[in-house]
C-alpha cells in the first residue's frame, strides 16, 4: 500500500514537472512571437541615431559626429582623402585624416555659398547644355564612352532623377567659379580689351519681306502644280471606336438605315444629336487623318448622297464612315477661299517654297542695286530702310542692349555672325527668320572715343567687364582665339545679370 502510494506521489510529481516545462516552454514562445511581430520592427526606430547610417566625422568635447555616407560631403572625404593618401607615400607627419576632413568641409561650406549666389542672381541652364551634359554622365557610357540607352534604361527613375539633380548643381557650381578667377594675373591690356568692347557697335540698315509678301499669283501656280492635293467636298462622318461597330453601322446604311439616325446612335459629337453637320474638306485635310491612299482616293470619288465603306483612321485604332453632300469640287483661282487654303498649307507644310520665293526677290533687289541707285531700287521693290544699332551684348547682357525692332534676334547667333561679319557699305545674303527674310546693310562707321559712355560708367557694369575679363582669360588660357563662342560657353548660366 505504502509503495502504491509513494508510486502515484512520485507520478504526480514528475506530471507537475511536465506541466511546468511545458508552460515555461509556452510562455517563451508567447515571448518570441510578441517580439518578433511587435518589437522588434520597432527597434531601428528606438535605437536609431546619426552614425547607424553614416560614417565618423571626428569628435566634440567627447560627442562623436557622423555625416552620412551617400551625401556630397562624403564624396568630399573620400576626394581628398585619396589625394592625401597618394601625396603622402612614406611620410608620417601628415595627419591624413584631419586634412582630408578640414578640406572637405571648406569645399561643403563653398557649396553652400555657391548655392546662395545662384539663388541669390536667379542663375539657370540652358537645356541644351544641360541634355549634352547628361548624355556624357559615367552611369550612361558604354566601355567605349560612348552614350548607351541600354545603360539609361537599366537606370532607375530615383538614379535618374539624381543624376540630373548632381549634374544641374555641378554646372551651376562650376560656373559661378568664373567669378573667382581673379587670382590669376594677366596684362591689363586683356582688361582693357574688354573695356573697349563696350563701345564696339555695328550701325545697320536693313528690311525684310515677310509671308504676307508671298503674292496670290504664286499662289495660284502652285496650287495649279498640285491640283489633286486642293480637291474639295462636303463631307459629314461617323467616328466608332473599333471595327464591329464600324460593320454594323456599314450593314445598316446598305439596308437603306438613314445616315442621320445612325449619326445619332453611334457619333460622339453632340452636333449629331441636332442633325448631321458636314463641313468642306480638302484632300490634303484628309490626307493627314486617313491611313490608306486607296481610302483616301475612295472618299474624293463620292458623288452627292454617297457613303464610304469604314475607313481606318492614321495612328488609332478607329474607324470613320464618310457621307459626301457635294460633288468633288476643284481649285477654283477665282476663289479667296480656295486661295487662302492653299497658301495656309504652303506656310504649314511647306515654308521653304515661300523662303525661296523670298530669297530670289531679294537676291534680284542686290542685282539691280549694284546698277542703280539705292533709293530708286528701293522704290521699284516698294520697300523702305529701318536702321538698328547692334553692340556685343549676345546672349550675355553683360552690355546693355541697343537692338530695338530687332530685340528677338538678341540670343541669335547666326544673326550676329552676319553682322560681325559684314564688310563696311556692304549687304549681307538673305537671311531667313521668323516667317521672314531680311537683307542687312553695313553702314561706314562712325568715329567714336574709346572712353566709357556715361550711360554705362557705373560700378555694377564694371563689376560685369570683371567677369567678361574672366571670360577672356579662359579663352586665353585655351588658346581657343574665338571671344564670341567662349564668352557664350562660359555664361550661359547667367541670367538678366546686368539688372540685378
């Protein structure tokens, strides 16, 4: 009995034990689950601080200091401290890392000046420069250096975006470094040269023939040359947005299904609800919009009251049926209609035939000119002379500008290239611009001191030729001889500097 009952003790023991582990064990598991579903997550946030994303800067009064790895501060670092690393070979007395740090920091400091300035005089960047740039960015060189649109596609849309940002501050930065050029020493006669280059000006004479100068007889010859292309006809349609409702409305219209109720069902021009509108239309109208000649052709052999098979619609996935409310009419010269039509497009599609018509008007003025007298030519081409003043403030405005008439040809530097290339008492080739074609003359030039107008003697202009000389002596230093294309190179970051 005594060893029976000593058995169901020791049982009842050895139970109680199983029980306590297992709800130890449960309890521990409560534990891990709880903290790898609720704290853990938590833990980047609670343990977080400046150096679990950065590197170490140094120390102050005791307190370590970080600065992220990605930043342009650590690309500074490692700048320099690979610099230093390469100066300092053997020597021990460089504290390398004290330098590499200093250093960066100054440039980081820079950075942040450079930044206020480009705020500060609204600087920009030309897209032009900035897509040559970017075309030349490492992430998008294949092995030969050249630009890949591989490369570019494999990019993601955040390197992306931060290529562009470092590139746009790059240039910024680089530019705004022109002004700091004044270390270098050069003779004053370079400064003087740029002094001098405020009273360079160019008198002119000059006028020009316009679109409007392009004569309805033209006009006429040309449409007579392309007779097909100003075909006319009253036409109305129905847009269906896929094949099957194109067929249907098709099958319809030849069971004797009235054109205006399908208009209705079908057309998503309100205009249809009140009754079919139609509206003439040229062949050249349609010849943009239809896909096929063959449908094209189909639709100008309509005769009144005739419907077009579903026509495929240019670049969509859409079909039009034509109704024709008129025979096909042709180019009628008596007509100001047709007229205007044919000469909207000739200067849409093809404005080389009026610049032409334009140029060999002129080239027959600079004929007859050089066997009569200017004003009597100028009568026989009813034309009439305007003068300009042309000075070097090209795309710079480093001078105040003197062109008036002609201030859109400011940043244009064929325009320029004319007129600094023109010899005195000289006319220059027809040059076309602006649904225009000008003929300029050199006038003989006028003698003028070498000495600052007063308009012009003040310390914000000097300040400029300051920057203009740093303009030349990159020119200088590149042995480049041409001021007008580096000049442009080095500024085109300014913006309106000469009113700020």
């Amino acid at each position: 009995m005594q060893k029976r009952s000593r058995k169901v003790k020791n049982d009842l023991v050895v139970l109680e034990s199983k029980e306590k582990k297992v709800g130890m064990w449960g309890i521990f598991a409560l534990i891990l689950i709880v903290f790898g579903f609720i704290i853990a997550p938590l833990l980047p946030g609670i343990f977080d601080n400046a150096h679990s994303s950065g590197l170490k800067f140094g120390s102050y009064k005791g307190q370590p200091i970080y600065y992220k790895k990605d930043s342009k501060f650590a690309k500074y670092v490692n700048y320099y401290s690979s610099l230093y690393s390469r100066l300092q070979g053997n020597a021990k007395n460089i504290n390398t890392d004290y330098n590499a740090w200093y250093l960066a920091f100054m440039k980081y400091v820079e950075d942040v000046a450079f930044l206020d300035l480009i705020k500060k005089y609204n600087f920009y960047i030309s897209k032009e420069m900035l897509n040559k740039n970017l075309l030349r960015s490492p992430e998008y060189l294949d092995s030969s250096g050249n630009f890949s649109s591989k490369r570019y596609n494999k990019a993601s849309d955040y390197q992306k975006v931060k290529i562009y940002d470092d590139m746009v501050e790059n240039i910024l930065f680089s530019n705004v470094k022109i002004f700091f050029n004044s270390n270098l020493i050069f003779p004053d006669s370079l400064f003087d040269l740029i002094k001098d280059m405020s009273t360079v000006e160019r008198h002119i004479s000059y006028f020009f023939l316009s679109y409007q100068d392009f004569s309805n007889k033209e006009v006429i010859s040309y449409a007579e040359k392309n007779l097909n292309l100003f075909k006319r006809l009253s036409l109305a349609s129905i847009r269906f947005k896929n094949m099957n409702d194109a067929r249907s409305a098709y099958d319809k219209l030849l069971n004797k299904t009235p054109f205006e109720e399908l208009a209705k069902l079908y057309s998503d021009d309100i205009a249809n609800f009140k009754g079919v509108v139609s509206s003439d239309k040229y062949y050249f109208d349609l010849d943009l919009n239809v896909e096929k000649k063959e449908d094209l052709n189909s639709i100008f052999s309509l005769r009144e009251g005739e419907f077009s098979k579903p026509i495929k619609i240019k670049n969509k996935n859409e079909y039009q049926i034509y109704k024709a409310f008129s025979n096909v009419n042709n180019f009628d010269k008596n007509s100001d209609r047709d007229i205007s039509s044919v000469k909207n497009y000739i200067e849409t599609y093809e404005p080389s035939v009026i610049e032409g018509y334009l140029e060999n008007k002129l080239n027959d003025f600079l004929s007859d000119v050089k066997f009569s007298s200017l004003s009597q030519v100028l009568e026989k081409y009813q034309l009439s002379l305007k003068e300009e003043i042309v000075n070097l403030s090209y795309n710079i405005n480093v001078y105040p500008n003197t062109l008036k008439e002609l201030v859109e040809f400011n940043n244009s530097k064929s325009f320029y290239d004319i007129i600094y290339g023109l010899k005195e008492n000289s006319w220059s080739k027809p040059f076309v611009a602006n649904k225009k074609v000008y003929l300029f003359f050199l006038n003989s030039a006028k003698k003028k001191s070498n000495q600052f107008k007063e308009d012009v003697k003040n310390e914000k202009l000097l300040d400029n030729f300051n920057i203009a000389n740093n303009g030349l002596i990159t020119d200088f230093l590149l042995n480049k001889k041409d001021f007008v294309n580096n000049f442009n190179e080095s500024f085109f970051a300014l913006q309106n500097f000469s009113q700020n």
